[in-house]
C-alpha cells in the first residue's frame, strides 16, 4: 500500500508526476496536460492524460496512467505481462486555512500495484503476489502554521482479487518550509491488514524540487 502521507502530498499538486511531457497553460478554470515515456527497456513505455478545473477555494482532477512492460522472465505464476491502467479522481476544498483532501483511485493490471513497500524500501519483504484490481480511497487535511505545515490523512485499500488484501493506514506528518522549493518532512503510519497483522514506518527527510 502506498503511503498516505505521500499521497496526500501528491493530492496538494497535480495528482500525477509525467515522465515526459508538457501540461497545457490553465484556461478558464480548465487545466489540461498529456506525457508519454520510453523506458530505457525494449518494449516498455507509459501514456497519461489528467483534467482538471478548480475555482476559488475547491479544486477537482481526473487523471489516468497507462504502462505497458515488456514479457518479464522468468514468467511469475500469474503470468509474464504486467500491463498496468491506474485511474484517480481528486478534489481539494480549502475551509479557512484548512484544506480537505479526497481521492479515490482504480487499478487494475498485473503492474497497477508496486509489490514493495514504499514506506520502508531498504526492509520491506516483497508480496508473494501482487494486487491486480483495487480501489483505494484518501481523506486527508492539511493545516499550514507559517512555515510548517501539518497533515493527516487516511486511507482504505479494497482489493478486489480473491486473495482480498484489504488494508486500512492511518498517517501523521509535518512539512517544514526553507524555501519556495525545499523542505524538510517527517511522517509516522500505520497499516492494518484485513487478514490480521499490522506494519508501521516512520519517515523523515529532506525534499527539494527542481
């Protein structure tokens, strides 16, 4: 499952990240932006396009993401393709100096989902299979304090395969501005499991935009 924290700082932006591609100047409310991307690997490439509209204090983004990866070898048990099509629908409302996030997310594929966990890369255990149709759901808030700013959000994971591993994550963070472009971050999570167990992580870090 992906961190919520890293979700919800996604959500404050453009709610996808192009690998190569120009985003169209916003009109009349109405922002609209396309990529496409070659992977240095034969016969791996991806292709998006998001729209969105916003005015004054809510803000509201479709975006879909399509990859395509070549055969891998050796073949998994499910199979050897992982074509992966992930859809997410996101919207913002700004409530004073609040701001709400919601999101809800499609994926489906045999790539849609990433076997590793994001939340703690180097001591993760892979997943013996992964997800190839889910839904996830995000609520999160946002509460800026001069240069600091503090988030909490939710998620809820419905995996639709017949190995349903729901899961539910709850995460606390806070940013802390040094510049227009840099800061410093921190976050805890937690995640339960709907078949029992649960997995925390912790991160802290250093973010600069370029």
């Amino acid at each position: 499952m992906k961190s919520s924290l890293a979700i919800a700082l996604a959500v404050l932006g453009a709610c996808t990240a192009p690998v190569h591609g120009q985003a169209l100047p916003v009109m009349h409310d109405l922002a609209d932006g396309a990529t496409y991307g070659i992977e240095q690997v034969p016969g791996n490439r991806a292709w998006g396009r998001s729209i969105g509209t916003g005015h004054g204090v809510f803000s509201l983004r479709l975006a879909q993401q399509y990859r395509t990866v070549a055969k891998v070898a050796p073949a998994t048990s499910l199979g050897n393709d992982m074509d992966a099509r992930n859809t997410i629908l996101a919207a913002n409302l700004k409530a004073g100096i609040v701001t709400a996030y919601v999101a809800y997310s499609a994926n489906r594929g045999w790539g849609s989902s990433p076997l590793w966990n994001p939340d703690n890369p180097y001591g993760a255990v892979v997943a013996n299979t992964p997800s190839t149709d889910s839904r996830d759901v995000l609520v999160g808030l946002a509460l800026p304090l001069g240069a600091t700013t503090l988030l909490a959000s939710t998620i809820r994971k419905n995996d639709r395969d017949l190995a349903n591993r729901d899961a539910r994550q709850v995460a606390f963070g806070a940013s802390y501005a040094l510049s227009r472009r840099s800061d410093f971050y921190a976050s805890w999570s937690r995640t339960s499991y709907h078949e029992g167990g649960a997995a925390g992580a912790i991160n802290i870090g250093l973010r600069h935009a370029f």
